[in-house]
C-alpha cells in the first residue's frame, strides 16, 4: 500500500510522503475520523511544494503562498482523484483526505513521520522544499508498520529571528496584522507599508539556510500545474474589485473579505497615504 500511495502521489509532483501510525498522532479532531469509520490506522503525511518561479517575480506584493489559487481546492482535488483508486485497489480498507481541517496535528505528524523538522520560525520545514510546503494526509485503517522517527529541529541558526521585520520572538507577526480586520493604526500601517507585502510575510522563510539550499538545488520549486496556473504575484486593488465572488473567494486572500485586502493594496498604492 505504502508503495501504491508514494506513486500515485509522486506522479502528482508530490515527493514528500511518509506513513506514521495513528495511535502517534495528537488527534484534535477525533470526530473526523469516527465520520470516516476509522478508528486506528495510518496517516501518510505529505507535504505538497507550492513555491513556483511566478513566485520569484521581482513586483511580488503577497506572500508565496497567496500567489497560486487556494490550497483547499487542490488537495479536493487531489482527494477526489485519489481516494476512489485506493478503494478499488484496496476494498477491505478504508481511506480519507484531510489538510488543514484535519483530524490530527498535521506538523507534529509530519515530523514524526520523518518528512522534516520544527524550524525555529514556528514552521514546519523539508529539506526538499524548505518551509514553502502545504501538509495534508491520507488516512487509513490499515494498521501498518509506521513507527514515530526521532523530533527533529532545525539547525537554530537564528537567520529567521535576523530577518523579521516586527521581532518574531516578541511582537505578533506581520502576517497576522496584514489580516487583521477595520481600521490599522499608524504605527500598524507603517510596518506592513516599509515591508512592502500586502498580505502575509515569508522573510523568515526566505532567510532560511533551507530555503536557501532549496533554491539553489531547484527543489524548491513545485512542478505541480495547480500553483503555476491562475498565479497573481502582484496584485493590485482593480484586479481585486474585477475578480466576481466566485473567483475572489478561490483566493488565500478571501477569508477575511474583499476589504481587508484592498485596503492594505490602497494603502501601497496611495504610497501610505491611505
Ligand atoms: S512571517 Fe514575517 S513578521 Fe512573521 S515571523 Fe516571519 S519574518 Fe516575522
Ligand atoms: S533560519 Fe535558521 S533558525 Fe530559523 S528556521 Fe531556518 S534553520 Fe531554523
């Protein structure tokens, strides 16, 4: 099964993928997996590599992980695909798809499962594509021999802690605030404008010695088609007000409604004026 769930999901673009038994995990969500019909099992922890070269755009004014089309709808997709192959390869078991609203604490899983380490950043981190990957997980009741691999950390090299424009071991991050709903104030305002990203931040990430081995190995681009296709790396606040609901809501940007994103873009564009 182990090798069947690594083929279908490395002709996908998808290389990092490790088993961890179930009765490892931290389950947060146990109702997830009673709705699924699994009680224990395994979880193949991936990782899914989304930074593409459109994200190397020089104009890029959000994070790499905005760029592409939301997250949500490839791992669907994937799911979609996937989990009626698995259900004809394997009748007696049973399989489920979850990232992000996932039944188990998807990080820890994932280091246990050996696919990386804790960065210092507070982000999960591969050697293969640094910290610019989207954890999800195929469930199943098959139990399997998948023991937890040594927690590993990362090199502590502090680079990250260098790079933050706010202080990242003493003010909230800067990603955090270009979310944050009504008003900013002034103070507020001139961080997000001098870091010049209108929504979220990936200094920390792009300082890393990882990202950096990442980049010059070239494994830390994805060659999955969903987060080339429809990338916006520089956005402005028309394309915002031209993209109907349908489209807008695709976007990482949407959770927090149209208007937090335009006026973090109103406020770049009126040069801080805003
Ligand atoms: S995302 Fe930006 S503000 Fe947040 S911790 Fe990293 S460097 Fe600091
Ligand atoms: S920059 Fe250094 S300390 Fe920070 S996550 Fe990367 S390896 Fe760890």
């Amino acid at each position: 099964m182990e090798q069947t769930i690594k083929e279908l999901l490395r002709a996908r673009g998808i290389t990092a993928v490790a088993p961890i038994a179930l009765s490892h995990c931290t389950l947060t969500r146990p109702y997830l997996l009673e709705r699924a019909g699994i009680a224990d099992g395994t979880a193949f922890m991936l990782a899914v590599p989304y930074y593409t070269t459109e994200c190397d755009d020089p104009a890029r004014n959000i994070s790499a992980y905005a760029v592409s089309r939301d997250y949500h709808l490839f791992f669907r997709t994937l799911f979609d695909e996937l989990l009626p192959v698995l259900h004809a390869r394997f009748p007696a078991q049973r399989f489920a798809g979850f990232a992000d609203h996932s039944p188990i604490a998807e990080a820890e899983a994932a280091v246990k499962a050996g696919l990386g380490s804790f960065g210092c950043n507070h982000l999960f981190l591969t050697e293969e594509h640094s910290s610019f990957v989207f954890l999800g997980e195929i469930v199943t009741d098959a139990v399997l021999d998948a023991p937890p691999r040594e927690v590993r950390t990362c090199e502590d090299c502090g680079a990250c802690l260098r790079a933050c424009p706010v202080g990242l071991a003493v003010h909230s991050c800067l990603s955090a605030l270009t979310q944050k709903k009504g008003e900013l104030s002034e103070d507020e305002a001139a961080t997000v404008l001098k870091n010049g990203s209108a929504w979220g931040c990936d200094r920390c990430q792009e300082a890393c010695p990882v990202t950096k081995r990442a980049r010059a190995r070239g494994t830390l681009y994805s060659e999955i088609p969903f987060f080339r296709e429809s990338a916006i790396p520089h956005l402005t606040a028309a394309r915002v007000r031209e993209m109907n609901d349908a489209e807008f809501a695709m976007r990482a940007y949407s959770w927090r409604g149209r208007e937090v994103i335009l006026r973090n873009l109103e406020y770049f564009e009126q040069g801080g004026k805003a």
